[in-house]
C-alpha cells in the first residue's frame, strides 16, 4: 500500500469543522475527515515541533531523551523501513528546522524537495528591501531579526502561488505526477504553515475581517501576556491565523485531488495531524511559551497547546470516529503496519491498526504531552490525562495542577489541593508509561528538587527516582 503522510504545524483542533468549528473555513479537511477514522482525543506527545518530527519518525515517545536537535544515529525512522522494503519514498517541505545541517531528519528518503524562504531562513540577502506590516514595536525586540529575513523572503511575492503552503503542495503534486507509478511509495508532506508569521493571501483574509476593510497585519505578536494588545488587535490576530488555516486547506484540497486524479486514492493510505496548538488570547496567553522577559517558563500543554488534528483514511477501512487516546508517534507503528512491512523493534508507540478497523476501542489508558524533560535550566512541564482528569507535573520544585475533566473540560480550576491521592495515583501511572516505553526514571532526573505526590496533605521534595 501506498502512503501519504501530511502534517500541518501548529492547526488548532478546534479550528477544523469535523472538530466542532463553526466560524472557522475548513471544508477540505472536513471532507477528508469524512472519508477518514478521526480519532477525538489525539494529543501531542512530545512538545513541541522538532521533538514532536522525532516521534513521528521514530515511533518513540522521545521527550525523556531529546530537546531541540538531531535524530540520534541509532533511531530507525518510518521512511528507513519502507525504503528497506522496497518503498519510494520522498519528503517535500518548507520546515525550515527540518532542514538543518546534520539533523538528518532526510535519512532513509530517496529525495527531500525543499521549499525555501520560510520563517528565517537566510535565503534572500540581508540588503533585499523590505517592508513592516505594521507598527515595527507591535512585533517584540526577540523576533525581529528573524522578521526582517522572513519579509526579505517574502517581498516578491506576486500571487497565491507564491506563498509557501501553495508552493509545498505544488511540489508534492508534482512529484506524485512523477513518481506515482513507481508503487509503493511514501510521500511525506510538511508544511509548516499555520506557523507564525500569519501572512496569508488577502482573499482568505476577508474571510475574517467582520467588517475591517484593512484590518492591521501583526503576523508575529509579542508572545507572552496577550493583554499586551488591544481587542482589536487580538481580533486581527486571530483572523490571520484563521485565514493562514483556511489557505492551508485549500492546498490540502488540491494535493488529495491530485491524488484522485491519478487514479491512487484506492491503494494509498492517507494521514493528516498536526504537531500542537497555539494559544490566542486564551488564558491570557499568546503562542506556546514565555518570552525572555517573563522566564522562559514552558507553559502546561492545556487544551489549546495538546488537542491535535488527527485522521487516517485507509482503503477497505470504514470511516469513523474513535475515542482512544493517541499520539503523532502512533503514526510510524501504524503507517509500517499498513504498508505490510516488519515493525522495527525500537517503535515503541502503538499501532493503530486494530483501532481502525474496529478490533479494539484503545491502545493506552492515558495520555501524555510534555516538554523535554532533558533541559532543566528552565521550567517545562508533563501534562497526564486519563478519561477524568489532567495532571501537571512539573519540576524543579513546582506545585503540580490537577483538572477534573468532567466537570471542568477547560482544565480552569486546579483542584491539587483537594485531591492528593488522586494526583499521587496519576503520578504513578506517569512512571508507569515512561517504563512501558523504555524510560527509566533514574537515568532521566536529577535527585533533588521535585514536589512529591505522597499522602501527606501538604507536598514536600524527594527523589522521583526512588519513589
């Protein structure tokens, strides 16, 4: 069997109609997932974008192990066993992280197309004229570097076309009208739109102006405390986000056409996630994390950040919804599965097959987003969600938060306090998945400076290791 993988960086769940989304232009997507097994509590697993390509790749929930850099050498990744066995198999991005030297995220694919210009990379010279999209202030002192190289890349654009959802999808539907015939193959398609900067086409725009004839362009808001901004301009915000999703569909929409029109939708099976969220004035909130000035503090993976896309449509396999918890690492186990190659043995994850085809309902009792847990020079949290509730853990001596789901979906009111036992219980249930895939907690935390989950009313420190 054929397979096209797609992921899409940072698309709010519940920006997407087949999840709920009323205000919101997916209607791509939404075809897809009505042809699709949609799974309705897929979470991230490790956080967030680079982490979160390991897993995928690997099969192996990787946050206890792994920051931000290269796929370790002795990892074996979905595109080394397809290729293993026979597979044609070819990645076609814009990810500019994906495309760093010796991060090796290419190894096992035929060929890696690369999209250039996104986001920061030196690809137009520093002298390339440019211009602000809006007050040069509203944009932070952090980022504007970066922004000056991203509107350099940018300035001579001269259609839709241009932009880099559109271009990532021409190139993968080139490369199907190319290689198609050459079965089995494995395209891999990353786009790392709807990742700020938020600079869609104008036309997509209108879609959520309400009104503003020319509503102003912050593309890359100071992330941090949202009420740094006015209503107006968070309303701006969120419409560019919007429109950048709705772009994104729409070049989604052509790449499953082509892939119709070749006259491969019956043996090719077809996935589309995401990686994580953002926040957009929720909770006060804007983006995934701290700036600078307010102590890089990772901030818990609540809903907004950990609720992801996540939808497979597989040939013979009848469309449905699923409620087991799963994660973008499931994806490698899965797709090797259905393509009919042997499971390499560090995959870890699980492999959604059964699930599909309705053989069973779960592969886990739990889910868990988390930050690596590698770095301890800044506070980074685990998130743990069972049927009832959602547990943050974090380290270095701060005082876990514990939601009761079915009375507080939002995950709003933190009831710790009240509930100890319950933490400890999922406290232990954390542990236990970290060992079921192959994570010893004493080879992965420092002795001193957690909060225990104990039975003594209030928490006091001790060594994870040896609880």
């Amino acid at each position: 069997m054929n397979v096209l993988c797609i992921i899409s960086d940072t698309v709010r769940r519940d920006h997407l109609g087949c999840y709920g989304a009323k205000q919101i232009h997916t209607p791509c997507l939404d075809r897809l997932a009505a042809d699709s097994v949609v799974f309705d509590r897929a979470y991230s697993g490790s956080f967030p974008t680079v982490p979160c390509r390991a897993e995928l790749f690997t099969g192996r929930f990787v946050f206890p192990y792994l920051d931000w850099g290269p796929l370790p050498a002795d990892e074996v990744t979905t595109a080394e066993a397809l290729s293993a066995a026979g597979h044609h198999c070819a990645m076609v991005t814009d990810n500019l992280h994906l495309c760093r030297p010796k991060y090796d995220y290419a190894r096992g694919f035929h060929s890696r197309i690369r999209v250039r210009g996104q986001w920061y990379d030196n690809y137009q010279p520093a002298d390339a004229a440019f211009t602000w999209p809006c007050a040069e202030e509203k944009l932070g002192k952090r980022d504007r570097g970066r922004m000056q190289q991203y509107l350099r890349n940018v300035s001579g654009r001269r259609s839709e076309e241009d932009f880099f959802a559109p271009r990532v999808a021409q190139e993968a539907i080139h490369w199907l009208e190319r290689n198609h015939d050459r079965s089995p193959f494995f395209l891999y398609v990353d786009l790392f739109d709807p990742h700020e900067p938020w600079d869609p086409p104008d036309r997509y725009l209108r879609l959520y102006a309400n009104g503003q004839s020319d509503p102003e362009r912050i593309i890359l808001p100071i992330f941090g405390r949202a009420d740094r901004y006015s209503a107006e301009e968070l309303a701006s915000i969120r419409a560019l986000y919007a429109a950048e999703l709705t772009m994104v569909d729409a070049w989604i929409g052509r790449l499953l056409e082509a892939l119709d029109a070749l006259g491969r939708r019956d043996d090719t099976a077809v996935v589309f996630l995401s990686d994580h969220g953002m926040f957009l004035g929720e909770r006060n909130l804007l983006g995934k994390m701290g700036g600078r000035g307010e102590g890089l503090v990772g901030w818990p993976t609540f809903r907004e950040l950990s609720r992801v896309p996540f939808m497979f449509r597989v040939p013979g396999v009848t469309p449905g919804r699923r409620r087991a918890f799963v994660h973008p690492g499931d994806v490698a186990p899965t797709l090797v599965s259905l393509a009919g190659v042997e499971r390499p043995a560090r995959m870890t994850a699980a492999d959604l097959t059964p699930v599909l085809r309705g053989e069973t309902e779960s592969v886990r009792d739990l889910a868990v987003s988390s930050w690596s847990l590698r770095d301890w020079s800044v506070h980074r949290p685990s998130v743990i969600r069972t049927d009832e509730w959602a547990l943050v853990y974090w380290r270095l001596g701060v005082r876990p938060e514990l939601y009761h789901l079915s009375t507080d979906p939002g995950e709003e009111r933190d009831v710790f306090a009240e509930n100890l036992p319950v933490a400890r219980e999922l406290h232990r249930r954390y542990l236990e998945f970290l060992r079921q895939n192959n994570v010893s907690a004493k080879n992965y935390w420092p002795r001193r400076g957690l909060w225990t989950l104990g039975s003594r009313t209030s928490p006091s420190r001790f060594n994870l290791a040896h609880e």
